[in-house]
C-alpha cells in the first residue's frame, strides 16, 4: 500500500462517504452500522481497501473493466502526457489519439470501418439505436423502426438502453419505456425447458434458439424491424455462451429480412474472450459494434460505436439534405485522454500477449469450474469463453430451482472474507437466476486461478 495515504486520513474518506456519496446498484442502509468499502490502491491484480486488506480481484474492478490490470503507468503517463499538450476540444473536430486509436481498432476489426466516440456502453448502444432508427427514417420511409433485443441481455441504465433490457428485475419501476423494443428469447441451453425446446441439444438446439428471433420477426412485420441487438456472451444475465449452430443462424436471419446487426461488445471487448472481439468466433458479420469497459481498461472514461463504410455511408450520400448527416453530439466523446488510454491498453494486450495468455487461463478456469461442479452439487451449469466464466447455482440440479439469493451471496461474501473478489448475477425474481462470475484481469496467471477456485471450493463447502 502507498505509504503515503495514513491510516488517519480514512475517518474524514469514510465520513464524506457516508454523508455524501450515492453508490451505483446497492442498498445504502447497511451502512448506517457498517462502513461503506472503499477501494485507495490496486496493482496487477490486486487491490487493497481502506482498512488495509489485500484481495485478489476476480472480477477486474467489479464491472468486467480493467482488462490489463492495475498500477499501469505506461497508461498513465501516455494520458498525462496528451493531457498537457491538448485534453480537450469538440469532437467535430479531430485529434491526434482519437485518429490513431481510431485507425488501430479498426485493423482489429475486419470489415468495420469508423468509429464514434462517447462515454459509456449505455450511450454507445444509444447511438447505434439512433442511428438504426435514422436509417429507418432516410431508407425505408419511417417503418422498420423496431429493434429486437433479447431476454437476459443488458444494454445499459438510460433509458433507450433499458428500453432494450432483457432483465426484468432491472427495469422494475423506471417505465415507461420506449416505443418499438421487441423482446426475442434467451439462448440459454441449460434452461432451454422454458424455450419450449428440451427435446433439442447442440446444434439443432442452436438453430431453434435463433429460429424463436425470426418467429418474432414474422410476428411483428420483417418491415417494421430495423436491428438485432445482442451481446456475443450475455454478461450479466447469467453469462451465457451461444450454443452451437446460434449465431450462423442469426447472421441469416438478418441478412434475409434486411436487419442490422448491433453486437454489444461493451463486457467482451478488446480482450476478453480471447478474441479481440467477442463476434470474432463466430464468424458473426455486424454492422454495429458498440464497446466500453475494456478499451482503456478503466484509466480514462471512453466508448465506441463502431460501423461499416456502408452505414457511414447512408449518413453522407445526400449532402443537400440538411437533416441527412447523423445529428448527434456527445460533449466528452471527443476527450482525449480516453483514446489516449485506449492506445497504450492496446500495445499493452499486443506486447504482453495478453489474447494468448486469455485463452490459456480462461481454459484452466473452466477446467477447475468443472472441477468444482463435480464435487459440489450446487453448482448446476459452468459456461465461458475465455476470462468470462461463470457457475449457475441451484437448489436442486434436477429440477434446476434457483439457490436461494442469500445463500448466493454468502458465497461471494465468503469469498471476500477470503481475500476474493467474485461477482454473482442474482436476483430471485423468476426467469433470472444465480450465477456466481469471474472475470479476472487478462494478466492473470495459473496461480491466481487456482486461488479464485480455491476460495470458491471452500465458500460452497462452508456456506452450502
Ligand atoms: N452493455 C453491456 C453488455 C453491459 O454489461 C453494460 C454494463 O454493464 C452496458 C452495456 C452499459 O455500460 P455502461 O455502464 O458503461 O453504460
């Protein structure tokens, strides 16, 4: 820990905390007996919080987000550095990192080609609605305004974005919503029962999954329907890989009825699943590509929507229409100090070796899952894709009835008390279901998988 940050300075942190901040997604009233938690320092992957404890962090800063781990400062000084010479100016005019990051990511991304910038995956999956629904307006007279978007996937807290939610407890209370979100079902093989599809498995299951979106599009008018929206792997809805046979079946789907594809790669972007992209095992071909947490890996606010020439395109072929071009602004979309950041993360995953490293540790952490899975009976489902796993926890593996919530999180508490930090996506309201997360940073090793899974092993063996 920084020997500069004294104990004594933490009662005025923790009273400020206390008196004045508002935490995201938790409830406050604990804290009137306990302390909030408060995180003062991180390196690699480890971060120590105000009390002095070390944990080791499974979830990389909570949100799937710091990629290359804490204490950079390469990241650091490449942000300071850009900072001092220009931090910022409207995004109608270019800079320097936002061109070159621009130029970077695109070579990561065959068949894509520009990109817009803001600040959070919430607004990047805004823009690409927007956009979805201008081309509605300049290319199909004002129909195919609808954007299909799946249950369980998350797109973020505005409100167009929870439009587009596919999880239930989340939206609860926020509507109304907008207009012409249409929902299309899970893909979730472990639960396929409640798709109507058990008697299916591997790639026929695949298939029909997908085939339920184009039973939607037939339901609503293929006129009406402007974009697809979905995340590669569900994050939060329970991490969800695709079964076999899903995607290629969806690319079709799209490419008979006239959809846009939209892949929100906000979680599984730029590194995560061993890929640079989530889409990219899929052979999936999008249109738009939106994406946050990872790209400067937390050291600089900065988000992408990312489209092919011939989206781009659309928004310039009749420059004597004056509300043709994509009339949109976002005031902290053109800072530089995010693809400033998002550079140096960049070079950072290319020069260690990070998609390699990815791909190696993610296999060993669903190896140990599996593992775990075989000794505890409450562990129903393991999933995964690179460093993006998670362990769906039932009551009873035969009829799958969800852990009960509390239980759930006595594990990750456990896990805590361990010096663990794991994530569980657990709300008790029905269709959802608990699965403990892990996410480690991509610069993770053997033994810092084996620790995670060492500390889950011994949370379900005393809390279970
Ligand atoms: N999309 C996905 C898949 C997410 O998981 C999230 C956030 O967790 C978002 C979008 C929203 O991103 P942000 O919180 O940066 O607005």
């Amino acid at each position: 820990m920084n020997a500069n940050f004294q104990s004594n300075d933490l009662g005025e942190v923790i009273e400020a905390d206390r008196a004045h901040l508002w935490h995201h997604l938790i409830q406050h009233k604990p804290f009137e007996t306990i302390d909030p938690r408060i995180i003062v320092e991180g390196k690699g992957m480890r971060v120590w919080d105000a009390t002095g404890k070390e944990h080791l962090d499974a979830v990389s800063g909570g949100v799937w987000t710091v990629n290359v781990g804490y204490g950079r400062e390469s990241i650091a000084d490449a942000v300071r550095e850009q900072l001092v010479k220009m931090n910022y100016f409207a995004n109608s005019a270019g800079s320097i990192p936002g061109s070159l990051f621009a130029k970077k990511l695109i070579e990561k991304m065959p068949g894509m080609s520009r990109v817009y910038y803001v600040n959070s995956g919430s607004e990047a999956n805004e823009k690409a609605f927007k956009m979805i629904r201008q081309i509605a307006h300049k290319k199909y007279g004002g129909k195919k305004t609808k954007i299909l978007y799946r249950h369980r996937d998350y797109h973020g807290s505005t409100l167009a974005a929870m439009s587009a939610g596919g999880q239930d407890e989340r939206n609860a209370q926020y509507g109304p919503f907008a207009p012409d979100f249409v929902r299309v079902p899970h893909c979730l093989e472990y639960r396929k029962e409640e798709l109507g599809l058990g008697h299916l498995s591997g790639a026929d299951f695949g298939r029909a999954a997908a085939d339920l979106i184009e039973e939607v599009i037939l339901r609503e008018g293929p006129e009406t329907v402007g974009g697809l929206c979905l995340e590669p792997v569900t994050a939060g809805g329970g991490v969800i890989t695709p079964p076999e046979g899903y995607w290629e079946r969806v690319q079709e789907i799209c490419e008979k009825y006239d959809i846009l594809l939209h892949i929100d790669e906000v979680v599984c972007g730029v590194g995560r699943t061993g890929e640079w992209f989530g889409y990219q095992h899929y052979g999936i071909k999008p249109d738009f590509v939106t994406m946050a947490k990872g790209v400067a890996s937390g050291y600089a606010a900065i988000a992408c929507c990312v489209t092919t020439e011939k989206v781009f395109e659309m928004f310039k072929e009749d420059a004597s229409d004056p509300m043709g071009y994509f009339r949109d602004i976002s005031t902290f979309g053109g800072c530089t100090a995010g693809p400033a950041a998002a550079l140096e993360n960049m070079r950072i995953i290319e020069d260690e070796g990070l998609l390699e490293n990815t791909t190696k540790m993610g296999e060993r952490l669903l190896a140990n899952l599996e593992a775990l899975k075989a000794k505890h009976p409450v562990i129903g489902d393991v999933r995964g894709k690179g460093l993006f796993a998670g362990a769906e926890l039932v009551a009873d593996r035969e009829t799958k009835q969800p852990l009960d919530e509390k239980l759930c999180q006595a594990v990750v508490a456990d896990c805590m008390a361990q010096g663990v930090i794991i994530g569980v996506t657990n709300r008790s309201l029905p269709g959802f279901n608990n699965t403990l997360c892990f996410s480690p940073a991509l610069i993770c090793t053997a033994e810092d998988i084996d620790a995670i899974t060492e500390a889950v092993d011994k949370a379900l063996t005393k809390v279970i």
